[in-house]
C-alpha cells in the first residue's frame, strides 16, 4: 500500500533510506551508494523538516505494517523533483521501485505538472539505466555533487548529478 509518510514515520524512513544508500547492510541491494560515499543519507531532523514544507511529498510504501520503500517528491515551478527513492535491500528488484514510480507519476498528474525530474550520481550506470527503462531520459544537463558532512565522496572519480527527466502526458 502507498501512503504519505508522517511525522510518525520519521524514525523508520531514517532508517529504511539510510540502510538502502549507505553502510553494509545498503551491499545487499543493486542501488547501494556505498563504494562511493560515507556518512548517512539523511537524517531524522531533515526528514522531519522536509515533510513538514507542503510543497513536499514523501510516499511510503507500507507492507504488514512495514514500511519498506518511499519516495520524495518536490512540487519545483512546472515540474515535480523525484529524489529518495528507495526500497528495503532485501526487497529490491521486486517491483516495489516501479510502483513508486508510477505513483509519482499519478503524483504529478495530479498537480497538474508536465514533467518529473531527478538527479542522479553520474557513475551509478546500472541505475541510470533502470531508469531510462521506465521512460526518463538524459536531458544533457549536469550539476556538481555536493560533499558535505553528510555526502562524503570515498571514489576516485570525481562525482556529478545527471539530470534525467520525463514528460508525463
């Protein structure tokens, strides 16, 4: 089931986002970030403060009263901004990305914007082109990483977001 996430949901979204992205247990999965950055993803002050801005969504996905993927989504001028999006380790490649994908689709549909738009890390190939299977495309557009005490880069190569997007009709 896809619900909006609360302020109820911040600690286990902290920890859900946190274990898919980062750290050992992120290994377990296809869309670990792991061989190329330390620190955590996010946090419970950021998580919180982001569901508290209306122009932001962030839908669970909840299955025997787990929640086991979300998504954040960011109302932006004429678009809507995809960015979180996450599944349990153990649970991906079953599915459960897609469906968040295509309620951010109903999402933006809903508000009445033409496009959906993300960045993501330049050298994650694999899921670029997970992405370009469910209908985004590279629109040429590139933007720093930003490292932070939160983003800590631990690769060679040097890090930059690929803006992909897609046209909702």
């Amino acid at each position: 089931m896809i619900t909006k996430a609360t302020l109820e949901d911040v600690s286990l979204l902290n920890k859900l986002i946190n274990s898919a992205y980062r750290g050992e247990s992120s290994k377990k999965g296809w869309t670990t970030e792991a061989n190329i950055l330390e620190g955590l993803r996010t946090n419970e002050k950021e998580l919180r403060e982001t569901i508290q801005n209306t122009k932001n969504t962030i839908l669970k996905f909840t299955e025997n009263q787990e929640i086991i993927g979300c998504v954040l989504l960011v109302e932006k001028e004429q678009k809507l901004y995809l960015g979180m999006l996450t599944v349990s380790p153990e649970l991906q490649n079953s599915g459960i990305g897609k469906k968040l994908l295509q309620q951010a689709e109903i999402h933006a549909s809903t508000l009445g914007l033409p496009k959906i738009i993300m960045t993501v890390i330049s050298v994650r190939e694999e899921l670029i082109a997970w992405y370009k299977r469910n209908g985004y495309v590279d629109t040429g557009v590139r933007e720093p990483f930003p490292a932070s005490d939160v983003h800590v880069p631990i690769s060679e190569q040097p890090l930059e977001f690929i803006v992909l997007e897609k046209r909702i009709t």
